[in-house]
C-alpha cells in the first residue's frame, strides 16, 4: 500500500487552481479583477496576470500586488499568446481564465472545484456569465440553458460562455496548447470548439462571474460584426489543421458564419479573403457540407425573418385587435 503524506491529502481536498489572467489596457477595470480572485472562498489558488503590451496604468496597477501573484510583462501579440504565456507560469491542477474587464463571485472557484470532484471523467467545466454595462445594469445571461448539464461532441445549439467563463483539468489544456497565436481576439472559441470536440465536459448554469459590457469589448457574446466573420474562419481553419478529426465540426463553424454574414448581408473583403482560403483546402464533401449548411440555415433565417414580420403585422391591425379578446360567456 501506497504511503500518501499530509500534503498530498490536503492536494486531492483542495487542489491547486491557477487563474490566468489576460490584459491589455484595462487598467480602469483590472483591480477589480484581481480582488475578484483575492476574495475567492477557496483557499488554494495563484495568480498570473499576464499584461500584453499595455500602455496605460495597467502595470501600475498590477504592481501594486506585487507579492499576491505573478505577473508577466511581455509585448503586445495578442489574447492567445497572453494566454499561451499565463498557462506556462502556471502550476495548477484546474486552470481558469479570466479576462482584465470581468470578476468572479466570491464561490466561483469553490463551486467549479466541487464539480470537478464530483465528476472526476470530465476534463472541463463552463458556467454562464452575468452581463453588466458599465453603469451597473443588468443585462442578463446570454446562455440559452436553463439547467446544469453534459457537454460534448453530440451536443448542439449551445452557445458557450466567453474567456471568463472556461475552465480546463491541466490534462484537459495539456490537449489543446499552444493557442496559434493568429487567432487573436477570440482565442476562446478556439479553446471551447475543440475541447468540445475531444472530451467531455459539464456546464453550470449557475452564474459565477460577471462580463462588462463596456463598448470596449471586441465582441459581446454572440455580437457578430464585419471583424467577427473572418475571426471564426481562421478559428476553423485552425481547428481544421492542428486537429484533423474535427474537420466536420470546423466546416459547420464555416458554415454557420457564411449564413450569418449572407443573412446580414455584409460585403467585406477580410471575410471573402478568409472564406476563399478556407475552401481552397476544403475537399468536395466538404464543400458541399458548409454550402449546403448555409443555405439551408440562412433559409431558416429568412422564413423565421418573414413569419416575425406578419405576426406582427397581424398584431397591430385593427380586425385583430378586436377579435384578440372575447368576452366569456356568463
């Protein structure tokens, strides 16, 4: 029988949990971060804040809790190598992110360890995100899930959370290191497609952290714009080349964002630019996979688009409006 010392009992009850903290030029919004982590319940963490090239007071600020973390300086390459650089300082057994704009709830970390333990299978947890601007008004969850639940490859029409909301087993991480650097500003699409693709997961419906809409933000869960189109390509494109057996998932990914930027009829050159050498290393079935999945989506867009339209229309005119409410019989 093994010998197991007091230490590596209090490790298997309280695991060490890294934050990985990515920032550039939130020194406005940073301090509350980083109390948002001092002020967990659970008692064995560390800190990497990790600034990417700042250049307002972020690394004042940062080093103002000098001996609390550990903190990187490094030129401005972006979110991924913020986060490729963060997890190599880190040490822990379950890594979470967090984003410079966003904070914890006090129990997070408690509450995502517990679902660890608890499910010892899964190499990854989310949990849903509060919105809040930036006067403090609650904007909701964006997540459309209403229960805590598995995740994996099967599961569809689930819109993960964003950074703040991810957290990885370091075996679960281990699979999908280094973050290509070009993938830059949503690297966590990157982290969140493929692990989907490989292991299971669980989700906590739970919210345990807030993300500041600021009109800052890149993207704001969900926001597509004429910058997110060629972005989701490249994550694609990278999911396609480092993990081969997720080419489906990659063409559905490039499918999705083709119906989305027809149904709001962009016309950018970044996109077709994208798109264009997407499908140039795309065999016929797979061709035929996404131009066959966008159609058929931007349709469904469309109708659903049409059958808005005349409901409310029929709402507001007058026949209906008299004949919408009947008295009942006495």
């Amino acid at each position: 029988m093994r010998n197991t010392s007091p230490s590596t009992e209090r490790s298997k009850a309280a695991p060490l949990v890294s934050v990985l903290v990515s920032n550039y030029n939130y020194g406005r919004f940073i301090r509350e971060a980083i109390e948002s982590v001092l002020s967990q319940t659970y008692p064995n963490t560390e800190i990497i804040v990790v600034d990417d090239g700042s250049t307002d007071n972020s690394r004042a600020v940062i080093d103002g809790y000098h001996d609390r973390l550990k903190a990187i300086y490094k030129e401005n390459r972006g979110h991924a190598s913020a986060i490729n650089a963060a997890f190599e300082a880190s040490t822990g057994d379950i890594i979470c992110l967090l984003d410079a704009d966003d904070s914890y709830h006090p129990e997070k970390i408690s509450k995502v360890v517990a679902c660890y333990q608890e499910r010892r299978e899964i190499l990854y947890v989310f949990h849903a995100l509060r919105r809040v601007d930036i006067n403090g008004t609650d904007l909701g969850i964006n997540e459309p899930m209403d229960r805590s639940r598995w995740l994996d490859h099967r599961v569809r029409r689930f819109i993960a959370p964003p950074t703040s909301g991810l957290t990885f087993r370091r075996s679960g991480w281990e699979l999908l290191e280094p973050v290509p650097d070009g993938l830059s500003p949503i690297a966590d699409n990157y982290l969140k497609f493929v692990i989907m693709g490989l292991a299971r997961g669980y989700y906590l419906a739970e919210p345990l952290g807030v993300m500041k809409i600021h009109g800052d933000n890149m993207f704001s869960m969900g926001n597509w714009g004429t910058s997110r189109f060629p972005a989701d390509i490249k994550v694609a494109a990278a999911m396609r080349a480092n993990f081969p057996q997720l080419l489906a998932k990659a063409d559905r990914l490039v499918s999705v964002t083709l119906a989305n930027y027809w149904h709001l009829k962009r016309h950018d050159r970044p996109t077709v630019e994208e798109s264009e050498k997407y499908l140039a290393r795309s065999s016929s079935l797979s061709k035929m996979r996404i131009y066959g999945g966008a159609v058929l989506r931007f349709c469904r867009q469309y109708l659903r688009m049409i059958f808005a339209a005349r409901k409310a229309k029929l709402s507001s005119s007058p026949v209906h409006a008299q004949t919408a409410y009947r008295k009942p019989h006495d």
